[in-house]
C-alpha cells in the first residue's frame, strides 16, 4: 500500500485560500446591509480585490498587508459591515515572515481608522454601539492572527534549528568514525609495513655491498614496500580531512612549486585571469590536484620540467599541470588511488577532468572546476 502524502503545491494553496477568502467577503457584504449604485460596485470590487491579494502573501507579505489594509478601509467607507478577514489572513502571514514590529504598527493605525470610517459614514444613535463592537472584535481577531503567525514562526525556527543539530550531529560523528578508522589503519598497517620496507631495502643494501645479486623478488618486495607506505599516508590524509581545519588552498599552491623545484623538478607557476574569490571546496580541490600532480611527476614521470597554470574564468576556475615525462600516447594512465581521488573531487563538484599522456611525451592533468559567484 503506498502511504506517500500528497503535497498539495504552494502556489495552488495560496490560489485556493484567496478565492476562498474573496467569495467569503463578497458572499457575507453582499448578504448583509450594504449600499446601492456605485458604492455597491465599488465596495465589491474592493471585497474581492482583498481577498485575491492574499495570493502573494508569501512572496510579498509586507505589500499584502497594505493592498488588504486600504481594501478594508474602503469597503467600510463604502458602506459594507464586513470583517477584515483578508487583513487578518496578511497579518499572520506577516508575523510568520518575520515582520512583527511593522505588522502590528500597520495594525494600530488600522484600529484607529475603521471606528473613525464607521462613525464618519454611518447615521443613528447605534452608530457609536456599533463602532465599539467593531473595534473590540477586530481587536481580538488581530490578537489572535497574531499570535498564531507567531506561534508558527517559533515552530519553524525550532524545527530548523533541530535540522541543523541533527546534521551537526551526524557530520560530527563521521568525522569520529572516520578519525577511528585513520587510527586504526595507522596502528595495525603503519608499523607492519614500515618493518617490511626497512627491511627489504636493508636486504638490498647488503646485497650490493657483497656483490651478488639482488633477487628480482626481492626487488619486488622493496617498491612494493615503498608504494604501499605511500599510498597508506595518502589514505590517512583523506581519512584525517575534516573540512575543519584552515584547509590548504589556492594561495597554497607556490608552496607547492617550491617544494617540486626541492626536490630537482624545474617547475612554474603561470595564473591567468582576474583572481577573484573562489568557493573554499574549490580551492582546497584545485591545491589537491596540483599536489598530486606533482607528486606524481617527481617520483614516477622521469620528467625534468612541470609547468602548473592556474586560469580564472567568470564561472570556472582552470587547473592544469604538464610535464615532459617518459609517458607517452600509447601508455594508459594507471588507475591508481591519486587519480581516482582526484576524479572524485573533481566530479562532486561538477566539474571535468582529464589526465592522459601529451601528444608527444609527458603528461597532462586538467580540471575544470565550476564556479558560482554572487551577483
């Protein structure tokens, strides 16, 4: 059985309660005293007016309150006895919205105005009877339509309030979990694969020292022990990232260079564009993909030269990072944690990335990362 509610929409809710309120205003005028002639005409088109105005409460709560205001104005100048029930509609859709002080200021003036409208345009020795009751029951009703908008702005506030706590909540306690994973896989993989490399590469040392030859396995060993302890640092980082510390960014990026050139790679920073603000998860996404490039290129690419250029465009920022490695077109990319890590980064931000050997030799990586700026 399919219990799913169904949602009526918003705009055909608000289409609904202000035909209603304009066939109640028109419907309870027209029944009751009322003028003649043009006074009639107008007093009804003024009825209707109010009620149809309450269409855009949600969208324009403050110019809803004044349109419904002036219509009750001057449908009781008109001559018709009815209650404002639009006004009161807009009033507690103003509260809701979150405009108290100028909701009950316009309905203070408004208080003061009917029972003068009522005395001025009314004949009789119960005129002065009627102008009390009128003022005392649109009182109470204005207290009332009050109170219920802000009984119902404090229920949305709490229920927002609740929401965030809850994502607070679950985004602290991923951060614990994955916190607890980084440290278990540094307590029970670090040590064991450290013993293994340092050990492989004593076994080497010596066997280069005595001359003989180094067994292929053992070779093996050695660059797996290496790679493994790489890709197991890399793994952690990613665990450890929490978004919660200054994150390394953008402005980190000729950090970066510096510390390629270090390590004997001839590499260079080219920015292009008009630097302007980029969102953070950007930034820290673009830095990744420049360190990883150049990690990459210094220990795997053989390559001497790496050029990183960084270009600012209005709805995207550019990331691309060459060197003149030994890749060439014919070899594939190897599908290992690096790459992968950058694709994803890359693709929950909607963006694109390409990495794939040059035309010639060496190899390229180029992210284009979307960016949306205020207006």
């Amino acid at each position: 059985m399919d219990t799913t509610r169904l949602r009526v929409p918003a705009g055909a809710m608000d289409w609904a309660v202000a035909v209603s309120v304009a066939a109640l205003l028109l419907s309870t005028g027209l029944s009751g005293p009322h003028p003649d002639g043009g006074r009639a005409l107008l007093g009804g088109v003024l009825l209707a007016a109010g009620g149809l105005a309450l269409v855009a409460r949600r969208r324009a709560p403050i110019a809803v309150l004044a349109v419904t205001g002036l219509c009750a104005v001057g449908y009781e100048a008109a001559g018709f006895e009815v209650l404002a029930v639009s006004y009161l509609v807009a009033v507690y859709g103003a509260v809701r919205a979150g405009h108290r002080v100028l909701t009950a200021a316009v309905s203070v003036a408004l208080l003061v105005v009917l029972p003068l409208i009522a005395l001025a345009f009314r004949d009789g020795p119960a005129r002065d009877a009627f102008a009390q009751a009128r003022n005392v029951l649109e009182i109470a009703w204005l207290i009332a339509a009050f109170a219920a908008g802000e009984a119902l702005r404090q229920a949305e506030r709490r229920a927002e309030e609740a929401e965030r706590t809850r994502e607070e909540t679950a985004r602290r306690r991923a951060d614990e979990e994955r916190l607890h994973i980084a440290r278990e896989l540094h307590d029970s993989l670090t040590h064991q694969i450290s013993i293994i490399k340092v050990q492989s590469e004593v076994a080497v040392h010596v066997a280069h020292r005595r001359g003989e030859q180094v067994p292929e396995a053992l070779l093996a060993i050695q660059a797996a022990g290496r790679e493994a302890t790489r890709e197991l640092r890399a793994t952690l980082e990613a665990l450890r990232d929490d978004d919660t510390a200054p994150p390394q960014s953008l402005e980190h990026v000729a950090e970066l260079v510096e510390r390629a050139r270090s390590m004997g790679l001839d590499a260079t920073l080219t920015i292009e564009g008009q630097r302007h603000d980029v969102p953070a998860a950007v930034g820290r996404t673009a830095y990744r993909i420049v360190q990883e490039a150049l990690t990459n290129t210094a220990r795997h690419a053989g390559a001497r030269t790496a050029t990183v250029r960084i270009s600012y465009r209005p709805d995207a920022l550019s990331v691309q990072v060459d060197d003149d490695g030994k890749a060439t077109p014919d070899d594939a990319p190897a599908p290992g944690l690096g790459l992968l890590g950058m694709r994803e980064r890359v693709t929950a931000l909607g963006g694109r990335l390409r990495a794939e050997p040059c035309a010639g030799h060496g190899f390229t990586v180029r992210a284009e990362l979307p960016v949306e700026r205020a207006s």
